[in-house]
C-alpha cells in the first residue's frame, strides 16, 4: 500500500479570504504553505491535516497483523520486535489526537 496524495506533514492553516479553514503543506515559495483543502468547519481542517500521518502509521500498524510479536532483537529479522509496535502505536495515539484537536 502506498498512499497517493501530496506528501506531508498537512497542517492546518488560517482562513483563506473567502473565509474557509484551510490545510496546507509547506512550500518553499509559500509564505504560509500551499493549500491542500479548503473547507467550511475547523474541525474538518483539522482531521484533514492529520490524514498523512494517520495513513503512514496504520499502514505500518498493519504489518505486525498476523505475527507473534517477539522482542528478540534481531534473533529473527522476520518477526517485529514490540519495541518497534509500541513506537507506532505512539505514533498513531499522536496522529489520532491532532485529528481531534487534543493534546498529546
């Protein structure tokens, strides 16, 4: 799975003029990013931000779906060690918080 969208991190930026939340990537020739999306609510803003990140960290959640989590630390290449799932986990509790607009 790979996701086909402008690469993050989104953020969500200030109104635009026509007063609509926007969410933007950042953009050398941009002062304040360029626009990915454009909508009417702030919250709508926000979990549009957080969705390359989401992706990122549940496409990697799901390649521990079928293994017997060991940490072996190297003993065998093929089986994720836990230390790496708590990681991710981390990761997707973080990406699913800005989503909500909660705090880390």
């Amino acid at each position: 799975m790979s996701a086909q969208h402008t690469p993050g991190p989104w953020f969500q930026g200030p109104q635009s003029a026509n007063g609509w939340h926007t969410v933007r990537v950042e953009d050398v020739g941009c002062t304040n990013g360029r626009i990915v999306a454009e909508t009417v609510e702030p919250e709508d803003a926000r979990a549009i931000a957080a969705l390359p990140e989401l992706i990122q960290t549940m496409e990697e959640l799901l390649r521990y779906e079928g293994h017997h989590v060991y940490c072996g630390h190297g003993d065998d290449m093929d089986k994720p060690c836990v230390c790496g799932l708590i990681a991710k986990q981390d990761r997707a509790r973080a990406a699913l918080c800005k989503a909500k607009g909660e705090a880390a």
